[in-house]
C-alpha cells in the first residue's frame, strides 16, 4: 500500500521574512524515508513553478501578494522497495508583506 500525506497545511500564513513550515499527517504502515517537500507559488491559473524544495520556507519580498501552497510527495523504503505516494497539497495562500510591527506607527 502507498504511502498517504493527509491535511496538508502550512503552519501558519505565510509573511515575507517570516519562516512558515508545511505540516502534515503521515499514514502507511512504514516510517516515512524520503519525502519530497515542495513549495509552489501561482502567477496565475495555469502558471505554477516550484520555490522550495524543503519543509520549511521564507517567502522572499519578491512572492509578497503571490499565492502558495505547501505540497509533500510521500516515501516508503529504498532501492527496489521504494513506494511514492501521490502528491498532496495545502490550499493555495496568498503572502503577506511584513508583519504589522512595521505599520504600527502609521496614523489612521
């Protein structure tokens, strides 16, 4: 049986400069060996490239106001026994720009 990644998400709304983790629950009879972790950003509906390839991520200046998602391919075993999973994803999340600490001296 392949290996399952269930709720796929992000650990929490990604903000440029700020380090946001994809988060998800393993589900196979195995431990887990060498997932892919990916990060994808969406400049529009069709047009989707990868910006991180790690479990961990931080949005640069240049993805403020982009949508992205989190997605993990999970992997079983080695060599001949290896099992890929298919690919699973968070939700599509656009980033913010830097936390409000920037524009709290800002007058309304």
């Amino acid at each position: 049986m392949r290996p399952v990644a269930a709720a796929v998400k992000m650990s929490a709304t990604p903000q440029v400069g700020t380090v946001v983790s994809g988060t998800y629950r393993w589900m196979a009879d195995w431990p887990e060996t060498d997932s892919v972790h990916l990060w994808e950003a969406a400049a529009g509906p069709t047009r989707i490239r990868v910006v991180g390839r790690a479990r961990d991520m931080m949005p640069s200046a240049g993805l403020r106001g982009v949508r992205i998602r989190y997605c993990v391919k999970p992997v079983i075993g080695e060599g001949t026994s290896r099992l890929t999973g298919h690919k699973t994803c968070s939700a599509w999340t656009t980033v913010d720009g830097p936390g409000a600490a920037e524009i709290v001296g800002s007058a309304g």
